[in-house]
C-alpha cells in the first residue's frame, strides 16, 4: 500500500500555537498506485458514465431533465451543509412565484442552482480557474446565511473544521494559513490544466475535489463548491454533454466515510483508498441516474399514449417534466383555456393518480406529478438503504 503520513502534506506550527496543514502540490508523490481494484474501479466508472451520457441523448427533451436533476442535486448538497429544504419545497416556490420573504433554506438551495448554470454558461468562454470558482463562489453565496463572509473572494482569515464550539486549538482539521492559501491554490490551477495529458478524468476529479476540500479557501460554502468542481470537470472535458453527474446523493448517504477518507488522506496519505471510494461513488451515481433517465422516458410514453386524444392534457404533460408542481391557474396559462377548464383537466389527471394534491386547501391548491416526483425520492432512499447495508 502506497502511502506515508507526509504524501499529502504536512502539519506546521503556526506562531499563535496551532497546527494546520500544509498540502502537497498534485499529483500525489509517490505516483496513484493502481492496482487491481483501482484499475477495476474506475474502468467500470468510466463505462458508468458514458451509458449516462448515452442515455441522456435518447431524452426527448433532455434540458428538461437537466433542470428537474439540477435541482435535486442542489436540495441534497445543501442538506449535506445543514439546510431543511426539499424538493418539493424548493418547487413549490418556483410554481407559486417569486416572493421578498424567500425561506433562506429554500434561497440556499436556488443559489445552487443559478451557480451551477453560470459556471456551466462560462465555461463556454474561459477555462475552470480560480476566477470561476470565485465567480460560482459569489453567485452560491449571495443574499443567504454566510453571504457575510465575503462572497466571491478567498479567505483572509484562518478558518478552522470540527463540532459546534470549537477552537483552533482543538479543531477536528486547520487548513493551510492565508499566507499559504494561494500557493495552494495555485498549484491545484496547474493540476487541473496540465493533469488533463497524463491523470485519467475520472482520477482527476477526485484528487481535484479532495484537494480542494483540504484547502478550504472560503470562509463559509467550501463543500458546496467542491461539488460543484466535479460535474464542471467533467462537463469542461465532454465527458457529459449535460450536468447529469452529481454525487451529493451518495456522499450524503456515506458522510462519515467521506470525511473519514479525507482524514485518511491529510494524516497517512492514502490517496489511492479515497479514489476507490470515489469511484464507487461515480459508478453507483451514474448507474442511478441513468435508471431515472430510462425510467422517465417510459413514464413520458406511457402517460402520453394513455392522453393522446388530449392536446391540452398532453400540453399539460409536457410541462410538468420541468415543472411538476403546478396550479389550476398555471395549468390556464400553459394550456391556453379557462379557469374551470384547467381545474377540471386537474381533477381528471388526479384521477389517473398522476397529479396528488398537496396543500389540502379549496382555494389556491397545488398539485404535484407525483409519479415523476417519485424516480427522484427513490434515488436518495437507495442510496441510503446501500450505505446501511453491509
């Protein structure tokens, strides 16, 4: 086993008494060993992703399920940071309107979503750097809890990990020192442009987020934006067409032995023990998602055929794969027609059991397309389930 307490770097004494770590510049030295169950994993990862890709393509409208994916991503990466929100809370906000008393659970998890699709949009025009990461920094933190700690810009100050009332002195794990922290960053810029010719993508990736998880260069939304870096990775190298890859799903479920590793890393440079585990991660994610992707095509069809004699009804159908949280007032606006029509078209898909009711009110009811809403709650139940499983 390859690996020494200083091959990911080193704990220096600070000269206000504590320790935080220096990392070592990437690629790890000694080089990955790859092994036969390194090799295995991430040949099978690699095979992962490319059936997702492949799968997304047949979509008959795959931006729609970009969006709906996104902001599942965007509910569980900020539940991994504290937050309460949902899905169907952060649906429900978008079909009800926009409001000035956004629950900040809910503002949390939008700002995910409009960083993911600025970083993706900028991509286009300059390469994944320290600005861009600045930039989704910026766009992730505004105007919500920690939008204080300096949005958009790297720490100035020392930041420490560990439980509720920590200290420097006792903290969990110190990154490296302001002093340090461009240093550190710069050479993860250089990995991240000159690893792409001798460091397999998907290896590349789980140093990078490692790496970047080590440095903490933020004062609030680090994790956030580690996670981010992996599907704008992959989609910066055409590995994904679409951001159809997120791991909060299986990290969330195996949260112990995702910071475990990282531990593992910073304290006995076990590099090679955290890329199995993410490259499980990678595979089991793909394979998910890729279920979703085949499961929503037949769901598509099948309800579509059942509708056929119906332009409004599949007008209807049509949106709720973006939006599957809708009123009978904006049933009326997407379809084109009256009122009680819209109401009336409602009850008859409630009546399928394809459209559930979910605020128990008489006036301004809300209606979620809950066979679609279920493909997306079972990914994270089987992904909990797996990580309770020995």
């Amino acid at each position: 086993m390859t690996g020494s307490p200083q091959r990911a770097g080193r704990y220096v004494q600070q000269t206000t008494g504590y320790k935080a770590f220096i990392p070592e510049a990437l690629p790890p030295q000694p080089d990955i060993e790859f092994d036969g169950e390194l090799r295995t994993l991430l040949s099978q990862a690699d095979r992962d992703i490319a059936r997702l890709d492949a799968i997304a393509a047949l979509l008959p409208n795959p931006d729609l399920f970009v969006a709906i994916y996104v902001r599942h991503e965007a509910v569980l990466s900020s539940q991994i940071e504290g937050t309460q929100s949902t899905l169907e809370d952060v649906l429900a906000f978008e079909a009800q309107g926009t409001s000035n008393d956004t629950p900040k659970d809910v503002e949390e998890v939008i700002n995910y979503v409009r960083a993911m699709n600025h970083g993706l949009r900028r991509l286009n025009e300059l390469p994944l750097s320290l600005r861009l990461v600045r930039e989704i920094h910026g766009e992730l933190m505004h105007n919500v809890r920690g939008g204080e700690k300096t949005p958009g810009e790297f720490r100035t100050s020392q930041n420490w990990i560990g439980p509720a009332g920590s200290t420097l002195t006792n903290a969990s794990f110190v990154p490296p020192p302001p002093h340090e922290l461009m240093n550190a960053l710069g050479a993860l810029e250089k990995f991240l442009h000159e690893g792409k010719t001798n460091t397999p993508l998907l290896v590349r990736c789980g140093l990078a987020h490692a790496q970047f998880e080590t440095i903490h260069p933020f004062l609030d939304g680090n994790g956030r934006v580690g996670r981010l870096l992996i599907t704008l990775i992959l989609c910066e190298e055409q590995a994904l067409s679409r951001p159809l890859l997120y791991l909060s799903v299986f990290l969330k479920a195996h949260r112990i032995e995702y910071y475990d590793r990282l531990t593992a890393i910073r304290n006995y440079g076990h590099w090679e023990q955290w890329l199995k585990f993410f490259l499980r991660g990678v595979s089991q994610t793909a394979r998910a998602a890729t279920r979703t992707a085949t499961d929503i095509v037949n769901l598509r069809e099948a309800h579509r055929s059942a509708v056929m004699k119906s332009p409004k009804a599949l007008k209807l159908l049509d949106s709720l794969f973006q939006q599957p949280l809708v009123s009978p007032n904006r049933i009326a606006e997407i379809v084109g027609c009256t009122h009680p029509t819209a109401v009336k078209l409602a009850r008859d898909l409630e009546g399928r059991g394809w459209l559930q009711e979910i605020t128990g009110f008489e006036r301004n009811r809300l209606y979620r397309y809950q066979p679609y809403m279920a493909l997306f709650h079972r990914e994270t139940v089987e992904a909990t389930f797996a990580a309770q499983t020995p």
